[in-house]
C-alpha cells in the first residue's frame, strides 16, 4: 500500500471514530492479554468508564477508571477491547494505551484505535458491586417464556423467597439467600433499580449457572444467575445505572 492510499485510510479511520464515539460515551474496556498491573497481580481485567475527549488526530482521551475509589493506573502500551456504548449504538474497537496525563484535574488515558470499528459482539460483562433487595423463586419451563415474551405480568409473585443482589452486569447477576437451587434451575427475578432519578422495577427470567453454600456463613447460599431472553432497552438500563452509580463513586473519590 502506497503512502497516499495509507493516509487517505488513516484519515477515514479517524472521521468513523467521530461519526460514532463523542465525549462522554460511556464505555468498557476488556485487557486483550493478561495485564500486570501495579500491584503485582495477573490476568484479563474488565473495567469501565466514559470518553473524556476525541482528538482531530483520532485519539481517543479516556478518563482513568477507578476500583472502587482508586485510579487504576492502566499500563502503558496496553492494549484493550473497548466496547462504545454510544448514541448510534453500541461499537467496539482495539485500543492501545499510549500515555496518562492529567487534563483539566481530570486523571486520563491517551489512546489510539489499532483495529477496524465494528459492531458490538456478545462477551461477558463488567460486574457491579451492589446491595440490592430482591425477591426471587423457581419457575417452570411454560412461566419463563412467559416473561420473555413482555408477558410477566401473567407469572405469580406468590412464594417468592427474599434475597440480595451482590453485583449485576447486563449478563446476569448473584445474590444471596437462605434457599438452596440447583444449576439449571429456571427463576424469576423482582428488583429495583434507581434509572433516571426514579426506581424502576425489573422482572427478569434467568437460568442458574451456580449455587453454593458462602464460606464462613452456614445457610447462606451465593447464587450466580445469567438473563434469559433479555432485550437491548433492558441490557443498556442495567448498564446505565451501573455507570451512573460508579460515576457517583469516581465524584466522591475526588471529592
């Protein structure tokens, strides 16, 4: 390839990036490779956090994401999948970590795109740390294709055990609780989440991926769940608040 046809490419590569990812685009960034991290641990790491700026050049600025309420500082020459969740969907793209600097007392990621934007492909989430009251029993086959077709409001919420939500990504979740189920096992979901200022409730079908008694803490039981059947509006809600909640801890941490 000849060095016009190469920066004519460079230069449509960076007008793509602006015609689908803009400043505040929230976001999440999987580590391609196993990572080391500063202190010292191993492995692929997901995080999240949001475009704080896109360069004329097609840089991509993303502010430092945070544990907890600690900046994770992200190593240098690191590369990551980054999935967009922007106005025009959701994209995702391969990015490499040039520099950290600190812009307007903002802490952030100097980035550059190293791969095509294409759409969004299906790949385990980022999980959210919460408490979260719910209520949840076992259904049978004929009741979870009820709530998968919109028809929940036909499901029973007689006999439903309480239990509480530990962390939720837009794939799934895990609670505890004092009932026992077993890996398979079809259930129903109530919990509230608070979406735009005001508490919506959720009433989801899922299958059990595990259940086993905690550590330490007899009659307790952690129990790991994956959605059946969700929609896009109901992913990206999930997804919106848990943004919005590690938005405010990122605030707080500053503060």
């Amino acid at each position: 390839m000849g060095i016009g046809s190469l920066l004519k490419r460079t230069v449509q590569e960076e007008n793509m990036i602006g015609r689908y990812v803009t400043p505040g685009d929230k976001l999440e960034m999987r580590s391609i490779e196993e990572v080391k991290l500063p202190d010292g641990t191993e492995g692929i790491r997901t995080y999240q956090s949001e475009v704080f700026d896109i360069q004329e050049d097609g840089k991509i600025l993303i502010a430092m994401p945070l544990d907890k309420t600690k900046l994770v500082l992200l190593p240098v020459d690191g590369e990551y999948d980054v999935c967009f969740f922007s106005k025009a969907g959701m994209v995702q793209a391969n990015v490499r970590i040039l520099d950290r600097q600190k812009l307007q007392n903002n802490y952030v990621l100097i980035t550059e795109v190293i791969s095509d934007l294409r759409k969004y492909q299906r790949r385990e989430y980022y999980r959210f740390n919460c408490v979260i009251e719910s209520a949840v029993k076992v259904i049978s086959t004929d009741e979870a294709e009820t709530i998968c077709k919109g028809l929940d409001h036909l499901v029973s919420d007689a006999n439903m055990n309480a239990s509480i939500i530990v962390d939720i990504s837009g794939g799934g979740l895990r609670f505890v609780s004092k009932q026992e189920y077993q890996a398979g096992d079809l259930i129903y979901l109530k919990f509230r989440l608070p979406i735009e200022d005001k508490k919506k409730a959720f009433r989801m079908a899922a299958r059990v991926v595990s259940s086993k008694e905690m550590p330490r803490k007899t009659g307790e039981q952690e129990t790991r769940v994956k959605f059946l059947a969700i929609d896009a509006t109901t992913r990206e809600e999930i997804i919106k608040y848990i943004f919005d909640e590690e938005r405010k801890i990122r605030k707080n941490g500053k503060g």
